[in-house]
C-alpha cells in the first residue's frame, strides 16, 4: 500500500554553504541549466520562494522597451534603415 497523501515535489540537488558565502552548483544543475565556468545566474524572489536560473541575454526589443517603455519599436525595412544612417552619417559630416 503506498501513501499518495502530500507530497511534495523532492529538490533535484542540495548544495553547502561556505563560510564566505559561496556554493558549489551540482553537476546536475549545471547541466540542466546549460551552465558552464564565468556562467551567470539570477537569483529572483517570487513570494517565499528563490528563483535560481541562468542569466538569459536581452533583445533590442527588451533594452528599447527598458529605456523607452512608451514607445513600442516600429518595423523598419532594410532600405529604411540604410537610408536612416546615410542622413545620419551626411548630418554628422556636414560642412557648416
């Protein structure tokens, strides 16, 4: 007869505490998050948890909306965009 009452899901790995603060991550979860040497990872509290995960990388679309969180971007076609930095190249070099 088995208990199937409530159970909890079991942790994947435990790591020590140094006195220095620091911690070993298992090779288990360094696998699982693709975790290699100079690695980052985050640390985020949701209510009376940690969040542990490795440090993703940005977009354009992250880092504009973080400096201009009004303005959505705007698609540009290729010939937009050249013709953009053609008048800014032009503008910066002009003769006065």
């Amino acid at each position: 007869m088995h208990y199937w009452g409530n159970v909890t899901a079991m942790a994947l790995a435990s790591s020590k505490l140094t006195a220095q603060g620091q911690i070993s991550v298992p090779a288990e979860v360094r696998r699982k998050l693709g975790l290699a040497p100079g690695s980052i990872i985050e640390w985020e509290e949701q209510g009376d948890h940690l969040l542990v995960r490795r440090a993703g990388k940005y977009t354009s679309d992250d880092v504009h909306s973080a400096l201009f969180p009004r303005n959505k971007p705007t698609s540009r076609t290729l010939s937009e965009l050249k013709a953009g930095v053609r008048n800014a190249v032009r503008k910066r070099h002009a003769r006065s």
